[in-house]
C-alpha cells in the first residue's frame, strides 16, 4: 500500500494488479476473510482485525478504525456461535446496508 501526504490519498494493488484508491477492496477483502476463513485460527484473525482496524484509520480517522474492529469483533462472537456460515452471510449483509447507506 502506497499514499500521498498531501491529499491522504492511499492506493491499494489487488491480487490481480489491479490498483484501487482508498484500499476499500483490501479492507473488504480481508474482512471477508476475517470473518469466514476455515483456516485461519483465533489470533491470526485478531491480527488481521488489527490490520483492518488500521487501514480504516488511515483512510478515516480512529473512529473508522475503532468502528471496523468492533464490527468484525462482532461477527467473531457470531462466528463461534452461530458458525462460519452465519457469519459470513451477516457480513455479506452489512456490506449491501453500507453501499446502500453510500447511494443515498
């Protein structure tokens, strides 16, 4: 991930090279993956709320980091018991309610 100073501009390169502003696909992306990952275990997915909860600050401010953080904390709890499933459908979810919230 690279960014400009001067207008806060962060960029973010997808697996595919693709190259996106703000890194909204990686903070979707690995919060998708986050909450549904069959492989990966409790403090790896803390690590990478951590990492999510950071880019969120750098593209918003500490309240999009705290607000990030929370949400997958969330689905974390759903995750273990609801399951994977659940989780991951809630998350899908919250994502059409942001875009939505975006288009108005």
């Amino acid at each position: 991930m690279s960014y400009s100073c001067d207008d806060r501009v962060g960029l973010c390169v997808d697996i595919d090279g693709t190259l996106y502003r703000r890194g909204s696909v990686f903070v979707e992306a690995a919060s998708a993956f986050a909450v549904q990952s069959p492989v990966l275990e409790r403090p790896a997915r803390s690590q990478l709320r951590e990492a999510i909860g950071l880019v969120g600050e750098f593209h918003g401010s500490a309240a999009t980091r705290w607000r990030w953080k929370q949400t997958l904390r969330g689905l974390e709890g759903l995750r273990q018991h609801a399951g994977r499933q659940t989780a991951g459908q809630t998350f899908q979810l919250l994502q059409r309610l942001r875009r939505w919230l975006e288009e108005r």
